[in-house]
C-alpha cells in the first residue's frame, strides 16, 4: 500500500479585539447623574468624552485588556481627569 500524505493549511487571522465601556456618571452624595462630567481612560491623552444630560457616557474602541476609566465633573476645571 502506497502511503498517502495529506497537507493541511491553517491560517491563523489575529483581529484586533476591541470593546465599549458604556455607563452613568452620578453625584455621590446626592446620586443624581452629573452632566457634561469629564470621562477618560486613566493614562490616555485623547480628548475625554463629555457626558449627556442624563450623565451618560460611551467608550468605544477600548483595547483589550484592563482599563480604568476615570470622570470629572465639568464644575471642577481644577482637577486633572488622569
């Protein structure tokens, strides 16, 4: 019996793996959402996402990973949001 060889292929496709980060920014004391707050990645350089008048937000094209994300009401200029 003649041996018989088979070749297989495999392509490997690594695809970048991005997520959203959706959510409420909410005044800690009173719990009402703080609109126009100030929210980021902690340790990223783009400009933050500001959010709506029901405080809420929406971060798209997250890297995958662990992140941080860090907001800061509009009222309070004086703070840093990273």
């Amino acid at each position: 019996m003649k041996p018989c060889s088979i070749a297989t292929v495999l392509w490997l496709i690594t695809l970048p793996c991005h997520a959203a980060i959706t959510g409420v920014v909410v005044d800690d004391l009173s719990n009402l959402p703080v609109a126009d707050a100030r929210v980021r990645l902690q340790a990223t350089t783009g400009a933050p996402f500001v959010t709506a008048a029901d405080g809420q937000f929406n971060l798209d094209n997250i890297p995958a990973g662990p992140v941080v994300v860090t907001a800061v009401p509009s009222y309070d200029s004086s703070r840093a949001i990273n």
